[in-house]
C-alpha cells in the first residue's frame, strides 16, 4: 500500500514549479521508480506529491541541437535513452549505461532525470553523464540557471537542486564528446534487476594513429558516497601508449577511490573491481575509438 496523501498534476514545468513553491514539503515524482519505494518503506509516508509525468512535451526526448549539442529531457527513460538515435550517434556509451539499470519494467519506467536527481552513487548514467561533464539546466521561480554535474553531488542523496527547482534539461556539450568513445562497465551481483556493487565509466580520446592517450575521463559509482572522477588518473594517463595506460590506470585509481563496506560487498572486494574493472573499461573504449588491442 501507498500512502500518500494528495498527487498534483503539473499541467506545465511552471506549474510545478508554484506548487512546488506553494508547499514546502511536496516532493517532485517523474517515473516514481526511487519515490514510490521510499513511500511503500514508510519513509515518506503521507507525503504529498507533484507529479511531472505527465509532461512529455516540455521534459522527454533526446535532441541534437544545431551546434551539435545533445539534449536530453529529464524525463526521458532509460529505454529511451538507449533507442535513441541521437544518443547512438553520438553519446552511445551512456545508452549502454542506461540499458544495464533493472530490467525492461523497469527501464521504461525509470527517467534519466531521476538517476541523477536522486543524489545515489550507484545510478548507473550517472557516472557516464559526469565523465561527460554534462551540463544540468534547472528551472525555479526566478528562471533558469545552469550547473556543471562535476558541482551537482552535496552529499548522499543530496544534490544541487533547491525544492521549487526541476531538472529541465541534461546537455553533453559536441566539445565534450566529439571525437571520445567510452565503455561503461556495472558490477552486480546478478546480472539483472541488481544495483551496482562498482560502477567504472572511461572515455578517450586517442592520438591519429591510435596507439596514444591523447585525453581520458574516468568515473565511478559507489567507489565514494557520490559518483566522482579520478582527476589525478585522468592527467596521469595522458600521453601513455594505450598498453601501458590499461596497465597503470587500475592501480592509479585507487589513490582517488574510497569505497565502503556493505551488506553488498566488502571495501576489499570494491577496491579490487575497481583496479581491474579501470583497465578493462579503458581497454573496451580504446577499442571502441579504433586501436588494436
Ligand atoms: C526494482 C528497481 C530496480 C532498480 N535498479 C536500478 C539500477 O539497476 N540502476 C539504477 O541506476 N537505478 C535503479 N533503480 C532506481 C531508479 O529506477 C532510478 O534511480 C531511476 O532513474 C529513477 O527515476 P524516476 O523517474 O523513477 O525517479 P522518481 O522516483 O520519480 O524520482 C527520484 C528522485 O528524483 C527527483 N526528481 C525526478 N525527476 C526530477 C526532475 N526533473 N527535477 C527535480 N527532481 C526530480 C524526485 O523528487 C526524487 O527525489 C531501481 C529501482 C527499482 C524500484
């Protein structure tokens, strides 16, 4: 049983906005995936709700836009996002990221929006989108600002969002992912329908002849208590011959890693994934932009 007190139906994004302005204690609900469980455990019982669902026109569907940005409503599924043709052409590593959360019910149900405003270090777009460095529009009653993913992490489960603020739009920038590949590897202890116990998103950037690491991102889930980049990895692997970066990223990592204990896994067990799940997600994105290895 759900118990919830009152579900308003936003009819546009500012209208949600004022109700959201007009009661403090409303929560927003896009696919209901994250807020509906919390409801059901009895955390936020009696809750009243501001339903954005409904608002496909304004926050749904990934675009290209004429300089080459791409653009995606929060509302867009995870489905969605892998099927989009937009985010095959350009941004495939993070349709790949999509289609590893849950299982088919739920990818159609879940938003991109969600995983990320939902502050949880194991969503699983979340770590692409910052290795990305995707741009985050969000909309309040005083308009709109924009907002780097790299500062949208405050804490777990707490993001740079005010409560009469929506996500309104997830941008990747063309200069942020023309000429990258990427390779998003999830670590679960079931292939489907688990959370991650690790999550590695690498993209690189290759020389001309594809044998040196011209550039590289790389981000994790659930190595810390919000998904982050290893900046220091990042620099250090530049300019390596891609053997030797596969080699060296791993254990270069875990200097900016601090995973936990969990009833999911031991900190010992995360800290291995990461050392070899760095090199194998670099090895896949190498392979991906065209070297031999
Ligand atoms: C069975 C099950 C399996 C799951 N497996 C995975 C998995 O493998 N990987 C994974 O990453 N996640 C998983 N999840 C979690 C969940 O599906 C995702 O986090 C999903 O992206 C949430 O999206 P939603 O639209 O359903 O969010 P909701 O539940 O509607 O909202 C989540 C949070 O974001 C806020 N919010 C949503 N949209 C906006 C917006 N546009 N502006 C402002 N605030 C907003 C809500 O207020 C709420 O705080 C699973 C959930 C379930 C129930």
């Amino acid at each position: 049983m759900y118990d919830i007190t009152s579900i308003y139906q936003a009819r546009s994004v500012d209208d949600a906005i004022s109700a959201l302005k007009s009661d403090p204690e409303a929560l927003v609900i896009a696919g209901g995936t994250d807020v509906l469980i919390k409801i059901r455990e009895g955390k936020d019982a009696g809750c009243r709700l501001v339903s954005i669902h409904e608002l496909r026109e304004e926050l749904e569907g990934v675009a290209l836009a004429p300089n080459g940005d791409v653009e995606i409503g929060p509302l867009t599924t995870f489905r969605g996002c892998t099927f989009s043709d937009v985010i095959r052409a350009t941004v495939p590593v993070l349709g790949e990221a999509a289609d590893m959360a849950g299982g088919p019910q739920l990818r159609a149900a879940g938003t991109l929006g969600g995983n990320l405003c939902n502050g949880i270090t194991s969503a699983d777009t979340a770590s692409t989108q910052m290795a990305f460095g995707a741009i985050l529009r969000v909309r309040g009653p005083e308009g709109e600002r924009e907002i780097s993913i790299n500062d949208w992490y405050r804490g777990v489960g707490k993001v740079a969002l005010a409560h009469d603020e929506l996500l309104v739009k997830i941008v990747i920038p063309k200069s942020h992912y023309e000429g990258w590949s990427g390779h998003y590897i999830k670590y679960a202890m079931r292939s489907a329908m688990d959370i991650a116990t690790l999550g590695v998103s690498c993209l690189v950037k290759l020389s001309a002849d594809k044998t040196v690491v011209e550039d590289l991102r790389l981000a994790f889930g659930v190595a810390g208590p919000v998904p982050f980049r290893c900046l220091e990895t990042e620099k250090a692997m530049t300019g390596l011959p891609i053997g030797e970066a596969v080699k060296q990223i791993g254990a270069s990592a875990l200097k900016e890693i601090h995973p936990r204990d969990s009833w999911r896994a031991s900190k010992a067990f995360r800290i291995q994934l990461a050392r070899e799940l760095s090199g194998r997600a670099l090895a896949e994105a190498a392979r991906k932009g065209g070297a031999q290895i």
